[in-house]
C-alpha cells in the first residue's frame, strides 16, 4: 500500500465526520473478513476481486444485512453498526436489481420514500422526477418485467438514491448486462456516480467496470486488503498475480541491485529504473516479442527459450501462455502467430526490451 | 474452436424443447393411469347426476331448510377461510421465515388436523372449547362465552380442520419466494413488518388466494368436527354437508338433491376464482 | 397394481382356506366327544335336530350392542363351530347396505320404519318379530344440578338440550312424546344418532338428553336417567328377522331364537329393554 496514495485519499474527507469510516469484520466459519475503508463524501470506491473473497459480505455488513463481528462503521460521524438496516442512511443497487416485480417503475423508486414517511402522491411525483432524470419517463408505468436490463438498473439506481442516502451501495451493477448495453450502461452510470455527492461503493469483479466507475480502488483477496490505491497506480504498480493478471500485467517478484532484478526462483531481468532491495517488476504482454530461433541481431537484454503451454484468440490478437524460466503471457497478432506456427508444445524464444519493464519497490 | 462448441450447444438448448412440442402423445404407462385416476373421480359425479331425482328437484330445492342450511354454509366456510388467513398466514412466515428450535416439530404438529379424523378433531375441541374444556370453561366463566352449539362453533370447527390447507400452501410459496426482495426493502426504509405487507405478501399472492381456496373448499364440505363439536340444528349449525348426511337417513332424493346443490355452488366458485386469482402467477 | 391387487387376492383365499380348516377341525373334534352333552344342556330342543355350524353375520342397531355381544357368546358356546359376527350401527344405514346386498343372515332394526325399508324390497324371510321394546328416558348430568323431573321441565329457558334428529328412531320417539303432551321444546342440537345425544351430556357439553333407557343404563354413572310418564306413548319396537340371502339360514334361524328365549331375553332385560 503506497503511503502517499492513501494521505492523499484522507486528506479529502473531513477528519472523523464526514464520509465513511469502518473497519467491517465477519466471522463465518472458517471464513473470515476484515476490510478497512475509509471514503469522504463525493468517493467512488470500488472493492475490487475473485469470487468467494468477501467483496458481497463487505457490501452486505455496510447495508446492515449481515451483521459485523467486529470492527466499527461510522458514517459522518454517525455510529451504523447496532442500527438495523432500514435505519441506516443506505441505498442499495442490488446485483439482479431486485425490482419488486408487482410494482411498477414508478412505485418502485416511490417505495423507500413512502417507508420514509412522505405521503403517496409527494412520493410519486418526486419518483417520477427521479425516473425523468434517469431518461425513464416513458417508463414510469412499466412493471419491471417489460424493461430491458439497462432500463432496470437505471430504476434500481433511482429507488436507491431516491431516499437520499449518504452512502450507497452498488453489488456487480453491470454484472447482469450483456456486453453491448454494459458499455453504454457503465457511461450513464459513471456520470450518475459524478454527481452523487455522498459516499459511493460499488463491488466489482471487473477491473475495467472498477477502473471506470471508481476513484479509489480497494483489492481484496481472501477477505483482506491486498492493494488500494488510485486505478491508474495499482494498474501501473500491481502487487498481487490475481491484480497482475486482471490488468493484463507480468508481473515478478525479485531482488534488484542496479539495472538488474534476479527474480525469486527465476532468471535476471534487466531494468531501465535503477533500485537496490526487494522490487516488483512488470511488463505488459504486448511488450514480449516471440522468435522461432535465437535473434541474433536483436538489441534484447531480456531474452528467454519458453515452451507455449496454451493459446487464447480475442479477435485478431492471440495470448500466448509460456513456461520457461520465466511463466509469463505474451500478445501478437494472428498473423505472427500463423508464421510462428505456434501451437502448445512449441518451443520459442521470447524478448523483453528493458524499456518496456517497469520496476517499483515492494 | 470453442466457438463452434458454444454454437453447437446453444442449438441443442434451442432443440430440446421443440422436440418436446412435436411429439404430443403422452405416453400409454403415463396416459392410462391418468385416464383411470379421471373416471375414478368423475364416475361418482357422474352416478349422482343421473340417479338425481330431476322431477321431483325444484320442489326439494325451494324448501327454506336448503337455503338456510347453503347460506349457512357458505357464511361458515367464508367465515373460517377469513380466520385461517388472519392466523394462518403469519404462522405459514414463521415457519417459512423464522429459525427457532423445534421448528420441524411445530410444522408437523400444524399439519395434524389434515390425518386426525376429523370427528375426533371434533371432539378435541370439545375438550378445548367446549363448555367444560380446558380453554372453554375460562371463556363461559370469564365471558360467558359457548362456543358449542353455535354458529361460531361451526366456524371454529371448519377454520381448524381447513387451516393446515393453507398454512401449507402459504409456506411452500414462501419458501419458494425470493426472501432478498424483503432485504432490498428493508435498506429502503421498511420494518420488517412493512417489508412483508407491502412486498412478500403481494409476491405470494397467487399462493396464499390458491391455499385460500383449498381451505374454503375444504370448510365447505366439513362434516365430523362441525357435527361433533357445533351439533346440528337448522339454520344455525346446520351446514349442508350436516343436511346431507341427515336426508340420506330417510330420503336418499333429498340428499341427492343437496349435494347437487353443493357441488353446483362449489364448482362455480372455484372455476371463478381459478379465472380470476390462480393465473396471476 | 393389479400384481398388488392378485396378490392380497391369493393371500385371501389363502387364509379363508386355513379358517374354514381350522373350523371343520374344531367341529369335528367337537362333536366327536362331548357336543352330545351340550346339545342336551340347551334350552331349546329344535336346535338339537337342526345341526347348527359355520359363520353367521348379524346387523343389528347400535342400540344393541353391550346386549347382542354378549349373546353372541353364549351363542357360540351352545353350537360349538359357529361363528357370529356383528355389525352394529345406526338402522337406516343397516337397512340400506343390506337392500344394497351385503351378506348378512340376520338384521335386528331399532324401529319398524328401518325394518320396512328391508320387507319392502322383499330381503326378508318369513315376518319380522318384535322381540323388545325401548323407552325413551332423559339423560341429566350426575346428580340432576338442573333438578330435572319431567319431560316439561326441559322447556326450562336456559337449559341445553339435545334431541336425536327425527330421521333416526330415537328423535322421532322423542318428537311423538313431545307432541301427544303439546311441549314445544327448542334443542341446542338435533344430533345425528343416540350415541351423540348421550355424548353431548356425558362431556357435559349439555345439560340433557332424550335418549333410550339402555342407552342410560350403558353409560353407568356418567350420566342420570330421569324417567317420564310420557315415555309411554313413544315406545320403540325392536324387529328381528332372517334374511331371504342369508348364507347361512340354519344358524339365523337359531340365533332369532336364542335372542327370544328366555336366557335371550334375560340379557336384554338387564340392559334395560322392555320386554315385547
């Protein structure tokens, strides 16, 4: 965790009023979560990881629905963790949106206002306002059946905030949309989330939905932090394989001494940063260029004899999979690929140029 | 290559069930069970059809006796459908909803009055409700309330044996039901309480009117408990079924034509409801 | 199913194999050594030249039960080898199941009117016989709290009475007494059989019943008769008869006698019937 990342991220909110302040602790048989977090008002942050490492249970001990074994949770100042969950000042955006099926859209983002004690047509007219500005006003009277995935999210997002909460809440927001509308949805969504003016978490297992929507970027693994920081630096800087691997990165762990890192178990990469002490150091994959035999004229200070183990096609680039004595992912297009003649169980010979490596200290 | 496979898969998915739509017939092992299990509901309908005496049925119909004991019934059966719903309902959500200790055993013992004979169930509550029961005797003394022998007796009875009907059927929809949408409405705002009535109630609205229905069927055609507990005596703790079984005694025509009657007003309001409520879902 | 439905079916004639076995053994054994000084013993000499043996099914109205039982017994006892088997319930049904055709030999009605309905369709053999009479009595709760002496006093506002319906013999009798005094009583219940009506008082659910004295008497100190002068005009025949089906006419036959001879009429008399 990068000291400066996180001075910067506290420096934002208002020290110990407003936003949000937890440290969430679940205990669930042999499972167990601690997560700290800390957002100010205007936040977008997302929890970033794999499936089964506590991303919805953090979600769901913020909302109140699970109840925390430990810790604490502040919101502006305010204790949540004794409050039952329809006392806190909390939206939710659920996963499949959760749309109450025998209400219509309108009802829908009426319903939490109604709970809050406004009277009937006071909540109509403010849900409709809500839906208007969602782009939904033709939609008002549909039941949540006859919207498309989109449409649904928007009406999930406009019942959440429609109370007003000071912290909301959103679980896999596009996980349910396919990849046409994702794109478009994941806009609309972002420029929602500008203009909320209170505390926003979203839980992700998409990187790119995460790099998007969020301005600080929690990774968990195991129901631990691993890495947070701003997108752009954990992209740049990962410390874990599973982040590594999310944003396409190779990425090594070693012992640098000048221009050299000596990768743990592994061979010497040479560097363009100059470090001493324990490092990472990562390269992307299109920065790996593969040759049937040995270059000889190459300028390459990296340069390693690799087995494919597997191949991947995504349009009209193919990702390599080497074993050698490094195990790392190359990218090239179809047509190299096809003169290479690749295929698992070729031996190749891959090149690194030190340019392209980026080492930091671990 | 895995994209051929996707494709392939997709088609088999999209295959399978117009193959199911293709081939109509049942087949015979399935079909002639069912068509046995028909006429073995449908022959002794039909058998009191035809026996019914069809002359002599208007003069048997336009007896007052009938339409005090019909409306009776129909009251009393409505009467013990509303109270199933006011206590069933909520006792189907805690069993459905509600961990506590014992919760297997309670749901058993709910659905006891559906294998007690139901005279016998009659005469539990005599113990229970009767003038001299183990509840009955505080509510003589205290309020001077009697239940046997009552309309509110009949009531009783048919709300007792019919309940399980519904608790059942409630609790198999809630389970059914998402219990997520209670929790979206709770981060709303919503009491647990509100959570129920203004979202899992509407939800399982198709269950609850279906257990509704089973339950008035069921209290209509009551017999053992109403006649053991609520006795029997015209135009108040007479239901049809009670009508029935006492013309039987000393004119079969009779009988005949009451339960033509019953099953006239049966099936007209189920088939109504049926329309109405139980496709919704 | 229909495997299922074979297989009980052998398992039946199986078991009627070994029973009838059994009781041809038993007859035989029987009447190889003392069957000569029992048949002496019997009071009434005609059996001794009607050799009676096999099952013999009895209908016979619910009212009957404590008494027919127990004469069943003795039945069996004078012809060794037979059989009775009883069906107790309420006359009408009786009546129906056996113009129905159930196998029965001898149906014994608490009424004339459940007998007709047999005569009538020609299932009897020979005339019925009356062969007693039931009266109706009120049951009260132990100890008469109500201090109730006559059929008027029932008219009491207040109290809870129960009458049979007057489909059944019982509510009918009760219905004859009530009219020929000119009472107008209003019951909480007309109940489906006597039974009930008892039942009604003994769970004191009621505060009395017009039922039969032998219904009374079987009840023990559950209940307390009250007699009344009006039972008189209300008097229920009992008729017995032998059945024109019956598959075993001989033991019908001796079973009607024993029921009114002497010793018959003794048990009958003790439960609390009138003699005829």
């Amino acid at each position: 965790m990068t000291h400066t990342e996180k001075m910067r991220h506290r420096a934002t909110a208002t020290p110990g009023s407003e936003g949000l302040d937890a440290r969430l602790v679940v205990q669930r048989g042999s499972f167990r979560l601690d997560v700290a977090l800390t957002a100010a008002p205007g936040d977008v942050v997302a929890l970033l990881g794999p499936n089964g490492a506590g991303k919805t249970t953090a979600l769901r001990a913020l909302a109140g629905l699970t109840p925390l074994t430990g810790g604490h949770l502040r919101l502006d100042g305010t204790e949540l963790d004794r409050m039952p969950p329809e006392s806190r000042p909390v939206g939710v955006v659920f996963q499949d949106y959760l749309l109450f099926p025998h209400l219509s859209a309108l009802d829908n983002v009426a319903f939490g206002l109604r709970c809050h004690g406004a009277p009937k047509a006071e909540a109509r007219a403010q849900a409709a306002e809500w839906l208007d500005h969602m782009g939904l006003a033709d939609h008002a009277g549909s039941k949540p059946r006859r919207l498309s995935g989109g449409q649904a999210q928007r009406v999930a997002l406009a019942r959440a905030l429609a109370t007003r909460p000071r912290l909301l809440l959103l679980d896999e927001p596009l996980a349910a949309l396919d990849a046409r509308t994702r794109l478009e949805v994941r806009a609309r969504l972002r420029r929602h989330l500008a203009e909320f003016e209170a505390v926003a978490v979203l839980v992700t297992h998409d990187p790119l939905d995460a790099m998007v929507l969020a301005d600080h970027l929690v990774v968990i693994e195991d129901g631990r932090v691993v890495q947070e920081g701003a997108p752009p630096d954990i992209a740049r800087h990962p410390r874990t394989d599973y982040i590594a691997h999310l944003v396409g990165l190779n990425l090594y762990r070693g012992e640098a001494e000048g221009h050299t890192v000596r990768v743990d178990r592994g061979p010497e990469v040479t560097t363009t940063e100059e470090l001493t002490g324990p490092v990472f150091v990562a390269f992307p994959p299109s920065a790996v260029t593969l040759y049937r035999d040995r270059p000889t004229g190459s300028s390459a200070r990296n340069l390693w004899h690799c087995e494919v183990t597997g191949l991947e096609t995504n349009g009209d680039q193919v990702r390599a999979d080497l074993t050698g004595p490094l195990r790392l992912a190359a990218d090239l297009t179809t047509v190299a690929a096809t003169e290479l003649e690749l295929h698992p169980g070729a031996t190749v010979w891959a090149a690194v140029k030190a340019a392209q490596t980026h080492a930091y200290p671990a | 290559m895995t994209s051929v496979d996707k494709a392939g898969a997709a088609e088999t998915l999209e295959r399978a069930p117009r193959r199911g739509r293709v081939r109509k017939g049942a087949p015979l092992p399935l079909l002639l069970p069912a068509l046995i299990g028909l006429a073995f509901l449908l022959v002794p309908l039909v058998a009191l059809l035809v026996r019914a005496p069809w002359r002599s049925l208007p003069d048997l119909l336009t007896s007052t006796e009938v339409w005090q004991a019909l409306q009776l019934s129909l009251v009393c059966a409505t009467a013990a459908t509303a109270v199933s719903l006011v206590v069933g309902v909520p006792l189907a959500w805690l069993l459905a909803r509600v961990e506590f200790p014992g919760r297997g055993l309670v749901r058993a013992l709910v659905t006891l009055p559906l294998v007690l004979p139901p005279v016998v169930g009659g005469v539990a509550l005599l113990m229970a409700l009767g003038r001299n029961g183990v509840v009955g005797q505080w509510l003589d003394s205290w309020f001077g309330i009697t239940l046997p022998f009552t309309t509110t007796g009949v009531i009783v009875a048919e709300a007792f044996v019919a309940m399980p009907f519904l608790v059942i059927s409630v609790e198999g929809t809630l389970r059914a039901a998402d219990p997520r949408y209670e929790e979206a409405a709770t981060t709303l705002g919503a009491s647990r309480f509100t959570a129920f009535r203004r979202v899992t109630l509407p939800l399982i609205a198709p269950g609850i009117a279906a257990g509704a229905v089973l339950a008035w069927a069921r209290a209509l055609g009551e017999f053992g408990a109403t006649i053991t507990f609520a006795g029997n005596f015209p135009g108040r703790t007479q239901t049809m079924p009670l009508a029935v079984y006492l013309a039987l005694q000393n004119d079969p025509d009779a009988a005949i034509a009451l339960s033509l009657v019953l099953l006239a007003v049966s099936i007209a309001v189920l088939a109504g409801l049926r329309d109405r409520w139980m496709t919704a879902s | 199913m229909t495997r299922s439905a074979r297989r009980t079916r052998r398992t039946l004639q199986v078991a009627a194999a070994g029973a009838a076995a059994l009781l041809a053994l038993s007859a035989c054994s029987s009447s190889g050594d003392s069957s000569s000084e029992k048949k002496s013993d019997s009071s009434d000499g005609a059996s001794a030249s009607d050799k009676v043996s096999g099952s013999v099914t009895v209908f016979a109205a619910a009212s009957l039960k404590e008494s027919f039982t127990k004469l069943g017994h003795a039945f069996e006892k004078e012809h060794p080898g037979t059989k009775v088997t009883f069906s107790f319930g309420g006359s009408d049904a009786l009546a129906a199941s056996i113009t129905g055709g159930a196998p029965a030999d001898v149906f014994a009605a608490a009424s004339p009117k459940t007998m007709k309905i047999v005569t009538d369709e020609g299932d009897a053999s020979g005339k019925p016989a009356t062969f007693v009479r039931n009266q109706l009595e009120i049951a009260t709760l132990p100890g008469n709290p109500d201090k109730i002496s006559s059929l008027k006093s029932l008219t009491k506002s207040g109290l809870k009475v129960v009458l049979c319906d007057k489909t059944v013999p019982c509510g009918a009798a009760a219905q004859k007494a009530l009219d020929t005094s000119k009472l107008k009583l209003t019951p909480v219940s007309y109940e489906q059989d006597v039974k009930s009506a008892l039942n009604k008082v003994q769970l004191k659910e009621a505060d009395a019943a017009v039922v039969y004295k032998t219904d009374v008497k079987a009840a023990g100190d559950k209940v307390q008769g009250v007699e009344f002068p009006e039972s008189t005009k209300a008097i229920n025949d009992y008729p017995i008869v032998s059945l024109k089906d019956a598959p075993n006419a001989a033991a019908a036959k001796a079973f009607i006698r024993l029921v009114q001879s002497a010793e018959g009429q003794k048990v009958l008399g003790d439960a609390g019937f009138l003699k005829p």
